[in-house]
C-alpha cells in the first residue's frame, strides 16, 4: 500500500513514520523546504526519544520518502492524510481550520482514482464533511470518502503510543474506505488492538472528549492536592486509593503546576466553544480550563511563599522548563506563566533544561540560562523543579545543598520524598504532601 502523509510536524512525522514501519510506502509532504531538506538528510526537526533511527532505518528500506511536491506524494497513494497543525485562533479560542481546507482544496486538485482523504490532525466536529464538500466542489468527478482518525499519541513516547495504543477511532461510512483504513492498520489487528468504527462527527468528537477528559482528570487531582495541603492528607495516598478502582483508573491522577502542551490547553478550549455555539454548553470543562489558567498563576505565588514571602532581589534557580519531560516542546509550558511572574516580583532567574533551551531563549529572552543543573545552583536562593526529566530526579543533594545559599526546594512535579528531603535537611515544598 501506499499513503501520502501532508505535514510533517509531531503527528504527521510520527504517524508517516510509524506506517512505514508497518510496511506501508509513505510519502510526507511538506510546504516548508527546508524542514524537508533536513528529513532528506536525516535531521530530525522535532526531539522524540528513537525517532530519528526509525526515520533512518525506514527511508533506507526505500519505504519512507519526503518531499515538498503534493503532486508526486499522491501518485498511486490509495489514502492521503492530513496532519496539518490546527492552532486557536486569534481571539476566538476556535482551532483554525485554514490549514486543513487548503490541504483539501490541493488534493482535489491532485487527486486520480479512488482516494480515501483521513484528517489525522485534531479537528472539530463538521471539520469532515466540509472537507468533503470542499473536495466535491474543486473536483465534481472526484471518487473519494474522508475518514477521521484521530491520533492519541503524546510527545515523549510517541512511537510506542502509535505502534502499540490502546485502541484506533476511524470515522468511515462507506465500506470501501473501512477496507481500506483496515488495510492500513493491518499490524494493529494483529496484535488484537481494538479498533473502533465510527461516524465522521463521532470520531471527531472522540478526540476532543478524550483530551478534555483527561485535562479534568488532572485538574481534578490539582484541586484534591491543593485539599490535600489544608487537611494533612497525602495526594499520593489518595491518587492511589481512588485510582486502584478500575472504574476510576491510575493514570492521570499526578498533580504539578497545571497541564500545558500542545494539545490540552488548545483542545478544551476549541471543545468549550463548540460545546457554546452548539448550545450545549459544558460547563465542567469550561470550570476546567479556568482553573488550570488560574493554577499556573497560583503556583508563582507557592515558590514566592516558600521564600519567605517575597522573591525581590533573590535568585531562584529553576530545572525544567519544557511542559512535560523527553520533549523540546515549550508549547503552554507552565514556566511560561510561572517564571515571568517571579521576575515581575523582583527575582532573577536561573534556568536550565536538558532539551528546551533553544526555544526557552527565543519566548524568554531575559531568563539566565545555564548549560547543566548544577551550575544553575551556584548561590541561589531556592531551586525550583518544574519538569520532571529523569536527570532531576537524582540530584546529589549534598552538593545541591553546598551550591545553593540556603537549603529551599519547591518541587512541583513531586518527584522527591518529603521525609527524604527533610533528613538531608531542606525547607522542601511539593504539592499536595505533607512536607
Ligand atoms: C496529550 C494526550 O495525552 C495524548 O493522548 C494526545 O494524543 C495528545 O495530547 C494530542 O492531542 O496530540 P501530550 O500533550 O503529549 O499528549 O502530553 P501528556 O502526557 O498528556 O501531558 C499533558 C500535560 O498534562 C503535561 O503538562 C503534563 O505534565 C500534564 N499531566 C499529565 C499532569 O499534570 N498530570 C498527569 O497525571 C498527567
């Protein structure tokens, strides 16, 4: 088989990727030159941990190809996705759909023979059909069905999400085009993973409940964890105990500074607006979003508390800066709310991430960046952990302890044990934990 994948951000090169190693013959397209002529010589423009051998080894076996021409990727491609980012749009929290309906508009334009059209990307409800209208009305003659199927997977351990997830979601109405999505995912089928047929609106709206589901879950864990602080009970404990009930489920149940990506923030909004102009509201979700905003905010306040009250003039020294570990990603990170407003409180800051700082740079300019951990220590007045990469979770703390002017530690990611912390003799805040 062979499939044309458009974009080659996060979805579109993972997934492209990923049906190679199915077997499949892909081809991702991509208006950016130079983003293409970096795949073509084996750059990988976006850090996940194993893409570039699995990009490597697929386009040595002849099966993984890039190109900036729509027209040649299409060539006897029996589906085409699109993978095309969908950002808010400026002022109305909608996602913008541009991107999408011009991709559709270019392969009605390039399309020969039956061609199933897939929108990869995360799209609102009705995005399919206008796809399909726009398709009909560039090209009356075309012989196509659009599918939906939207992509689970999250940054950080793509791979392992696309090639082993929990289950596919393919909106497609006509038997010709579930063959071939059947065809494609031909590998899942074989390792019983389930794969849910549905409608068009469906399969889109799976999406955006799934994320906004599991926004609420942590949001949900946040407040409990804020409870937790007031009451002396454990979040830990209490994460556990609900999360051991299999109607409830473990995952998800971590509290930190607010959930941030690319994906979370953006989709719970788009799926309040939709919700809004459908006359449907839901309000759980609207109360979620507000708190995470609010909580991002409140968390500048914590760091501030736990220095005493006021941050001005003192240095805090801050690990982690990307909105989730093993990304680059800086996308809604929380330290793009938390840090500008212990500057605004008269702190410097010292920061370091093992894979962030380039873009960390470019969205706060005015942060001093240091190159390892323990350089970002030297005198501070608190040291801040913000992300949870692994390289933090094992700090020598007799050394943090000597670095640091005076022994502070607020950890947000929870990734110390208070008891621990207190017999090496830190002042050590977390959330939701007795400390
Ligand atoms: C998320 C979903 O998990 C994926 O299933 C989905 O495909 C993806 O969005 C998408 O729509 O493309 P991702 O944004 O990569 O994936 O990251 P997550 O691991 O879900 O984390 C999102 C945020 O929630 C992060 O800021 C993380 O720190 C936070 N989080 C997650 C918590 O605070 N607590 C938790 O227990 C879990």
């Amino acid at each position: 088989m062979r499939i044309a994948m458009i974009g080659t951000g996060y979805v579109g090169l993972v997934s492209g990727t990923c049906f190679s190693e199915f077997g499949i013959e892909v081809v991702c397209v991509d208006k950016d030159a130079a983003k293409i002529d970096m795949l073509k010589g084996g750059e990988i423009p976006i850090y996940e941990p194993g893409l570039d051998a699995l990009v490597a080894s697929n386009v040595k076996a002849g099966r993984l190809s890039f190109t900036t021409d729509l027209a040649e990727a299409m060539k006897g491609a029996q589906a085409v996705f699109i993978a095309v980012g969908t950002p808010s749009r400026r002022g109305d929290g909608h996602a913008d759909l541009s991107y999408v309906y011009g991709a559709a508009r270019e392969i009605a334009e390039t399309m020969s023979g039956y061609t199933v059209v897939v929108t990869k990307s995360t799209v609102p409800v009705g995005t399919g059909r206008e796809v399909a209208r726009i398709i009909k009305e560039t090209r009356p003659d075309a012989d196509f069905d659009v599918c939906s199927n939207p992509e689970f997977l999250r940054e950080g351990s793509a791979i392992n999400d696309f090639m082993r997830p929990d289950r596919v979601v393919i909106g497609a109405e006509s038997e010709r085009a579930q063959e071939v999505m059947r065809q494609l995912y031909r590998v899942l089928y074989l390792i019983e993973t389930p794969i849910v047929f549905t409608s068009l609106e469906s399969s889109e709206l799976i999406k955006y409940a799934a994320n906004t589901f599991l926004a609420t879950k942590i949001t949900f864990i946040n407040e409990i964890a804020d409870l937790c602080e007031k009451v002396g009970a454990d979040v830990h404990d209490v994460s556990r105990g609900i999360g051991l009930d299999g109607r409830i489920g473990k995952k998800f149940l971590h509290p930190g500074p607010g959930y941030g990506g690319s994906c979370f923030p953006k989709d719970t909004v788009a799926l309040v607006k939709t919700a809004q102009d459908s006359g449907s509201p839901l309000r759980i979700v609207e109360t979620v979003v507000d708190i995470n905003d609010k909580r991002k905010k409140a968390m500048a306040d914590k760091i501030i508390a736990a220095c005493g009250g006021s941050v001005a003039g003192k240095t805090i020294a801050v690990l982690g800066l990307t909105f989730k570990p093993n990304t680059d990603d800086m996308r809604d990170a929380a330290s793009l709310s938390i840090l500008p407003a212990l500057k605004a409180a008269g702190a410097t800051v010292r920061a370091y991430d093992p894979e962030g700082m380039d873009e960390a740079k470019k969205l706060m300019p005015d942060l001093d960046y240091r190159d390892d951990a323990y350089a970002t220590l030297e005198g501070a007045d608190a040291l801040v952990i913000l992300t949870e990469w692994n390289q933090f979770r094992s700090l020598d703390l007799g050394r943090v302890k000597s670095l640091l002017k005076a022994p502070v530690m607020v950890d947000l990611r929870n990734i110390y044990e208070p008891a621990e912390m207190a017999r090496a003799g830190f002042a050590y805040s977390c959330v939701g934990r007795p400390s």
